[in-house]
C-alpha cells in the first residue's frame, strides 16, 4: 500500500485533509460531513429552558480561580464535538453496509449482481469497524449528556485503541477494494447505481433526513478517521489534569493508537532519479545559484551555472559516505544556441500550476512555530537531538516553500528546438540571469556539442568552481550569522532622475524573507516624463529581511503582448539596485534618507523601521470625540449604530470599486492618504463622501485595517483572546466547532455584529479571487492580527522575543480568522438562539 500517515504528525490545525491520499485519488471526491462543514450541527442542541443565551461571565472566562473546572469544561466541549463525528461516522458505515445483506441475498440466485468473492472484498471488515464504534458510541453518550465533573471515560479509549488492529486489515485491502468496486460498477449497471448514491442518515436532531454519498467516498472514511484517532486523545489529554483517574488511561490509548499509526506507515519515495547525460572544456563560470525548473510538470530544484559560452543546468547527486558530493547534469544550451522566447511565442509553453498564495503562508506560520521552539529549546539548553529534529522538520519545511513559491516564468529555448521554464520568486533575478547571459552573448561565440567526456570534465568542475554553496533557506545559516529584521519598514519612494527619453515609470520593491526574495510594494505609474515624483510611502511586513530591492520599471501598454501568461511580467525593467538593511543604522525613530544608483538611474527614497512588539502596541486616544482609538460600544451607541459608520462606508466603497482590485487589503495605500481620511472621518467632517469617492481605493482599504488596528482593544475582546488560542488549538472538528461558535456568542453585541459585518464582506472579496489574487487565507493574514492582538496590558505579559511572539500568535490569530472564513454563514440571530451541542448549563 502507498499510504503515509504519520504517527506523531499531530496536526495543531486540525486541518481537514487526509495526511495522504491513496495513488489515482485525484478522482477520489473527498466528502466530508464532518460537523466543520456542516452548518446543521454547528452549534445546535436543545434550546436552553429560558431562551437566554450562555452569559459573557460564562464557562470559557479566563480567571485563575476557574482553570481546573475549565479544563473540565473544555473536556465537555471536546467529547460532545468528538461524540457528533462520532454519530456521523457511525452513519457513513451504516449506509455502505446496507446494500451487503441485498447483494449477499441475489449471489446465490441465477442472476447474481455480484458474485460472493467481490463481496468479500468490497466490504472487508467494514462491519467489525462497525460493531467497535457502535458500542463505543452506545457507552460514551450517556457519560456525556449526563455530565458531572468526575465521570471518567479513559477506559473506554483505551478499549477503542485496543481495537485498532482490525484497521490493519482494513488499511491492506483498501486498495484492492476500490479496484474491485471499481471494475464492478464498469461491469454492473445495477450495482453502478448503488455505489452512486448511498444514503447517510442525517445525526439524530438535524433537519436533514439524508444525504447521497458514493461508495468510493465512504470506502475512504475509515482510513480518514483512523488517521485521525490520535487527534482527539491529544486534545483531551490537555485539558484533563495530571492528577485525573482518566490522565493514564489517555496516555496508554494515545501511545496504542500512535504505534498502530506509525505500524501502517508505508514510507515509498516517489522521487526518481534523474537520467544523466555527462559534458567538458576550460571555461571562466561567470554566475551560478539555485533555480527551480518545472521538468515534466514537477518543480525541481536545480543548480545552474553560467559559463563563458554555455548554460548547464544540474542537479546534485546523493553522495555515499565519504564520497565528496558530484553533480549530475541535466541539460545544457550552448550561449550561441540560446534565446529567450519573447511572451507571444511562449503561448505554447506548459502553464505553470500555482501553488494557492494560503498554502504559502500556513508553511510560513509553520516555520516561524518551529523556529521559535528552537530558539526555547537552546534557551533551556534543551538535548541537541531535540535541536537537530527541530532543525530538520524545519528544513524540509523550507525546502518546500523554497520549491514551491515561484512563480514568475524565465524561459530558455534552445535554437535545435527544446525549451526549458524556471521559476523564480523575483523579477530582479531574472533580470541578472537574462543580463549576464546578454552579456557574455555580445562576443563571438560558436556552437558545439559536448562530447560525453567533456561533459564529464565540466560537470565534474562544477562542483570546485561554485560559488553558491547552500540552497537559500534559513535553516541553513550559522547561528552567529544575523538572522534579519522582524517587523515593519517603512519605505517612501520620493522620486528619480536620469532616464534619457520620457516614458510611463513605477517602482516595485522586494524584500528577501525566508530566504529569497518576493515583490512586497508596487508604487503608481507616473505617466510621460523623465523625472518622476512618486512620493508614496509604503509599509512593508520583514519577516527575517536583510535587503531591499527597488526595480525601475517602464510600463508596456502594448495590447499584444500583456496576458499571455498571469505572472508574466512584460514591462521592461529600466534600472535596479539593493540595498543592505543593516539592523543598527535602520532602527532610528527617525526617516533616513537615501539613493539607489541603477544603470545611470537614481531613485530617490526613506525608510524607517519599527520592530514587531513597538508596532504591536495599541494606544487608546485620550479624547472621546472621533472614532479612531475609541471604543467600539462607545461609538456605536453615539452614532445609534450597529455597524461604526468608518466601516459601513470604508467596506461600501471597496464592494463599489475595489473588489477586483489586485491584491486589495495587501497593497499599502499612501500613507499621508489615509492620514486625510482619518482626520475627516474623526472630525465627522460633511465632506467624507466626497472624498471617499476620489480617493485611491487602497488608501480606503488602508483606512479600515488602520481602524481596527487602533481599537483600544481588539475586536475580538482582550478578555476573550486566551479561549479563542485555546478552540483554535482543539484537533477534534466537531470539538472546535461547538467552542469556536460558543466563543462568538460570548462577545459584547457591537462586537459580534460588526464582527460577522466584516466576515461577509471578506467572503465577497475572496470570491472574486481568480481576479484580485485575494484568497481567504490572505486575508485572514492582513486581518487576523489586527483583529484579535491583545492590547497593550495583555501583550505586555508574553512579550519575548519580537520574532516568537510573533509567530506563534500570529499564526493562531490568522488561523482563527480563517476558521470563521471558512465557516458556513453564521448569523447573528441563529448564533444567539442556539446554546451548546449536548447543552448543559455551562
């Protein structure tokens, strides 16, 4: 079998997702009616006796004297969410042993559907499965509805892990299964019919009665939830004190089911090596580094070298202990053979599959999580095999960001006819790349083929002459090396001279994190001139930085040749430069002026940077007038409003004419924009509509976030913050469900109501996604901090260093946001009718 499930890959997100889907699963519709995803069990159950909702003083405050009872509390929660799955699970394989008794019935008739060997097959064990959860459930349900705080329920665990075994089986057959039913569903047209539509019966109170689901996707389901049995012993086991009759018997059942896991562990490596074609000559090598090549429709790591009169790409060769390392060359193109296709003939070229912007930024928040446990672990002097585990998680992470965020295609075809697409993260490498082979191509150069023992010799020289030693990850610095800059530097791009003829100019800039470089600011094209005043001041978010780049760039309103590919850039770069971000000089409160010097070019610009826990301070405002700085209820209830009128207007504007804006909510409007709109806004000036209406539509979006950043207290309440790190963290979805929702009730009405405001206005945006490149996730990363960061008293108690508060809560506050992105509508009225699932008074 080609399974991978990992044992002790306890999944903090809870993510949904299989750990790893059979082979030929890309037609597997993964189904899942898993309470996460069905609104019907969101947060339903009995009504409470007085219709009146749980009070905010209620089982999820934070308050010293009640962490015991809240573990307990949080038990509840865990086992009513696990129980509902339970329910459902248990429905699923009631539905696909349904139609056996039939089939096993017509197989000893004339005209059997099915003979009793597929049968057999089919349905393997699924019954046994059965019986163990049935009796489980049928046990565990009355422990819970009649709660008290000493029922134990360890034994009972530790039963189902005991039982796992019959998994192995199942796990075995799986594939052979699904073959079969397969091939009996392309044979049989009546038992097509039933393996297309099975019915699950609906949980017990839900206002659905039944839903279709195909046999292929219920087949899936136990392999699904056995990869899952660890996730609800962790979360139990966090919140049931040490001291608990329960707290060993977890532990014994939790250690059962990771053995069993990693027991059906099949670990096969996919990755082939690679066909070798050796090559040979004395040559200068002018450049070289590491570029991701998109062979075969996989992204592969390469190792590129640039020489006097030829482009070799290789990839370097698993060496045997005590071997130095050899490189293996892939292909190479002699200079004189060599072209960049220009956009119009690259239309034929392969279309590069981009990874979504939010599976980016989950490994991020993963690397930065993993990176802060290092830095704890070296502080309490932890075991360095601890340290190097760390480490290599931490590698592998960041390899695969490193493989997967490019996007931008650099295309190389060969005269003789083969074409080769890297990818590269920065338009400024590209631009070396494409300058230095220009370059060396302006000399007399002759074409040649490389016999196989010259090839040999070059790329055997390959490996002496290098320059670039280490693929460009972090992980891979000394631990005296600087590791960077965390927070925000603010860059205001004033203005350039020196360009020969007057053209259409805008600058972009890129800063490097997690190892390479990405476009982070973009300022606006300043129409037919020589000598353009941009002056606009940008926020850029560094994340590990240690340069800033500015690329001059000429705009192409040429028709034929923009959209030929989404990130091909096709405007012509006039002029770039970096500079160093030297931590000492930058950290001034104040502007510090500079000029980057670019191909007879020179831009104007300042900076200044703020690091991460000074920007993370909000400072309630000192007069009640205005609205910014203010709180919430204060505003509200001047106004006679549900909704601040800042929001209503900010987010109308933007549904007018912003929704299709290109990276809306990420791009920085100018700052001295938003200062004007701010300063109307809190002197409730006649003339905001006007200006609104004007006004850059980022610089309205700017407006927003800015306001909600300076709440004197974030809107998801500081009181609140502590529950929402806790839900966010339950692995059992059903678990997360019932907290997540309760937490929502739970906060003041202004809050809640402009809350869920937000929430469908963010939806909308990430519908037009295909077009402004917003997706959920990016904007759960823009807003989620702003949103949910403690203020200052709160964030005074975890402030360490500026680069693990950030990550750790960072990622838990982006990952709450897009929880209840995610979330099918919620509304304020069903919100505040239904109590707790299995409610009791909480």
């Amino acid at each position: 079998a080609d399974f991978n499930y990992g044992a002790d890959e306890y999944d903090a997100e809870g993510n949904e997702e299989p750990k790893a889907l059979p082979e030929g699963s890309e037609t597997m519709p993964y189904i899942d009616e898993s309470p996460t995803m069905s609104p019907q069990l969101s947060a339903r159950g009995q009504e409470s006796g007085d219709g009146v909702s749980p009070t905010p003083t209620d089982g999820l405050g934070t308050g010293g004297e009640r962490d015991a009872g809240k573990g307990l509390e949080m038990r509840k929660l865990v086992l009513s969410g696990f129980l509902a799955s339970e329910e459902i699970y248990i429905n699923q394989l009631e539905a696909l042993l349904l139609p056996m008794k039939p089939l096993k019935a017509t197989a000893t008739t004339s005209q059997p559907v099915l003979t009793l060997q597929q049968i057999e097959t089919i349905f393997y064990k699924i019954q046994d499965i059965y019986e163990i959860h049935k009796e489980f459930y049928d046990s565990l349900c009355p422990k819970v509805q009649q709660w008290d705080s000493n029922v134990t329920m360890g034994h009972l665990f530790q039963k189902l892990a005991s039982q796992l075994g019959v998994y192995k089986a199942f796990v075995d057959n799986y594939k052979i299964a699904l073959e079969t039913a397969e091939k009996c569903s392309q044979s049989n047209y009546q038992f097509q019919k039933i393996s297309e539509e099975l019915k699950v019966k609906g949980p017990k109170d839900s206002k659905e009665s039944h839903t279709s689901v195909t046999m292929e996707a219920l087949l899936y389901k136990p392999i699904d939830r056995v990869t899952r049995s660890t996730l609800v012993l962790h979360d139990l086991l966090k919140h049931t004190p040490a001291d608990h009759p329960d707290y060993p018997l977890l532990q014994d059942a939790l250690r059962i089911s990771q053995n069993f896991l990693s027991s059906i562990n099949e670990d096969i490596d996919p990755r082939r090596t690679a066909v070798t074609t050796p090559k040979g000559e004395t040559r200068q090598l002018v450049k070289d580094g590491f570029l991701v090549e998109l062979s075969e429709g996989s992204r592969k790591l390469r190792h590129v070298f640039l020489f006097t009169d030829v482009l070799l790409c290789a990839k370097l060769k698993k060496a045997a202990v005590g071997k130095h390392q050899q490189y293996d060359c892939k292909w190479y193109v002699p200079l004189a053979d060599l072209v960049f296709p220009s956009p119009e003939e690259s239309e034929h070229c392969p279309q590069v599959h981009v990874i979504p912007d939010h599976e980016l930024e989950d490994m991020k928040m993963k690397i930065s999580a993993i990176k802060s446990e290092v830095q704890k672990e070296k502080a309490n002097k932890g075991q360095s095999r601890a340290i190097e585990r760390l480490k290599k998680k931490m590698f592998e992470n960041e390899f695969w960001l490193l493989l997967n965020s490019p996007a931008i295609p650099f295309r190389i075809h060969n005269r003789n006819g083969k074409s080769y697409l890297f990818l590269l993260s920065s338009d400024y490498e590209r631009s070396e790349w494409r300058e230095a082979i220009q370059k060396l191509q302006k000399k007399d150069l002759q074409a040649f083929v490389l016999s196989s023992v010259e090839l040999q010799v070059l790329t055997g020289s390959c490996f002496k002459l290098r320059t670039v030693h280490n693929i460009p990850v972090t992980s891979n610095k000394d631990d005296d090396e600087s590791p960077g800059l965390y927070g925000f530097l603010h860059v205001i791009v004033h203005s350039a001279k020196g360009f020969k003829q007057s053209a259409n100019l805008y600058c972009t800039l890129e800063v490097d994190s997690f190892g390479y470089f990405v476009s982070k600011a973009k300022t606006r094209v300043f129409r037919d001139t020589t000598e353009p005043q941009w002056n606009e001041e940008f926020e850029i978010e560094l994340e590990g930085s240690q340069s800033l780049r500015i690329l001059c760039y000429e705009k192409c309103y040429d028709k034929t040749k923009l959209n030929k590919d989404n990130n091909e850039i096709v405007d012509k770069i006039m002029g770039k430069g970096q500079i160093q971000l030297d931590p000492q000089a930058v950290q001034t409160k104040n502007w510090h002026m500079d000029v980057i010097e670019m191909n007879g070019i020179k831009v104007e610009f300042s900076m200044k940077f703020t690091s991460r826990d000074m920007s993370l301070k909000r400072t309630p405002s000192k007069k009640q007038t205005g609205v910014f700085g203010v709180k919430i209820s204060v505003v509200t209830k001047r106004e006679r409003s549900k909704v601040p009128y800042i929001v209503r207007q900010c987010i109308e504007e933007v549904e007018k004419r912003g929704i299709e804006e290109v990276g809306i909510y990420r791009i920085s409007g100018v700052a001295t924009d938003i200062q004007a709109l701010k300063a109307v806004f809190d002197a409730n000036n006649k003339d905001i509509l006007v200006m609104l209406s004007d006004m850059d539509i980022n610089a309205i979006a700017g407006t927003l976030k800015l306001y909600f950043r300076e709440l004197p207290e974030p809107l998801l309440t500081d009181r609140l913050y502590p529950a929402f790190m806790e839900g966010i963290a339950l692995s059992d979805p059903a678990a997360k469900e019932n907290c997540m929702m309760h937490l929502l009730r739970s906060l003041p009405d202004p809050n809640l109501i402009t809350f869920l405001f937000l929430l469908e206005h963010l939806k909308r945006v990430a519908e037009k996604e295909p077009i402004n490149k917003m997706s959920l996730h990016n904007l759960a990363t823009v807003f989620g901090p702003t949103l949910l960061r403690p203020s200052e008293g709160e964030s005074k108690a975890h402030l360490t260093l500026a680069s693990d508060i950030w990550s750790h809560d960072v990622m838990a506050q982006v990952q709450v946001l897009l929880y209840y992105l995610q979330h099918p509508p919620i509304s304020f009225t069903e919100l505040k009718r239904n109590t707790l699932y299995f409610s009791t008074d909480v």
